[in-house]
C-alpha cells in the first residue's frame, strides 16, 4: 500500500482525494444520462411504431368504409374504381383485376356479395410495411360468418399494396 506522507505533501493528499472525487463524478453523470436515455427510446419507438400502425389502420378503415359503400350502391362502379386508384397502388390493382378474372368476384372484398359490416384491427409494422387485419362479417345478425383479410400498406405513401384472404 502507498502511504502518503502528509507532513511533507500535505496537499498531494489534497489533490489525490480531489481527482478521486471528480473521477467518481465525471463517472456519475456519464452513466446518468446513458441510462435514462436507453429507457425512453425503447418506450418512444413503441409508441411511434403504435401510432404508425394506427394511423395505416385508420386509412385501411376509411378505403373499406368507403367502398362498401360503393359497390352496394346502385351506381357505384365508378366511385369504387376511383377509390381504388386512390388508395391502392398500381401493382396492387394490377394484382386484383387478374384475381378478379380467375375468381370471378372481388378482389378487395374476395367475394362476390357485400358484407353487412366489417372492422379493422391494427397489425405490426416493419420495413416500411404496416399490416393491418379486416375481418368482414357476411350473413345475419344471429348467424354470422365471418371473412379474414390482411391488408398491407406502405409507410411511405400509405397506399394499401397488398389484400391476403
């Protein structure tokens, strides 16, 4: 062990325990900072990646909302075509006229009737794709069916690209 001499350096100890104390707090608040900011992020991506989803869930909702009301409407063929060029994109209603030919029926809805009401649960997100659940509910009140969708949509346009059943 160093012994220190206090009667000849009495302020080599002085400095010491001064170095030590600053060394120690310099620590302290490198450590403070790093700490408190890892916590945050974590929970701020969460919530972003949340509000990213509900916002493409919000959109998925407006386009199905929209345009079942379209196509039960006696003339709606040309709103429902406009609503497809607004929210789909042009792969995806590329994809759908030729679902349409083989399957005869729609491809949005993949069925050929309309369904009495429908609701959107949002889904995950991740490069630079946001899922987002339909279910479509067909039939009466006391017997239902239903029908699952996931509907895919990109973070950069917020056009839906893709409808799996």
């Amino acid at each position: 062990m160093t012994r220190l001499s206090t009667t000849r350096h009495p302020r080599g100890r002085r400095v010491i325990g001064r170095t030590l104390l600053a060394a120690a707090l310099l620590t302290a608040v490198a450590a403070v900072p790093a700490a408190a900011a890892v916590a945050p992020q974590r929970t701020t991506t969460a919530a972003a990646r949340d509000d990213v989803s509900e916002a493409e869930a919000q959109q998925v909702s407006h386009f199905y909302a929209s345009y079942l009301d379209a196509v039960a409407a006696e003339d709606g063929g040309n709103l429902a075509t406009a609503l497809r060029g607004f929210y789909l994109t042009p792969e995806l209603r590329q994809e759908l006229r030729a679902w349409e030919k083989t399957n005869h029926a729609d491809g949005v809805l993949r069925a050929q009737d309309v369904p009495a009401a429908f609701r959107v649960t949002a889904g995950d997100s991740g490069a630079g794709h946001a899922w987002t659940h339909v279910r479509l509910t067909w039939g009466s009140v006391a017997h239902p069916t239903y029908t699952n969708l996931t509907v895919q949509s990109e973070l950069g346009t917020g056009k839906i690209s893709g409808i799996r059943g």
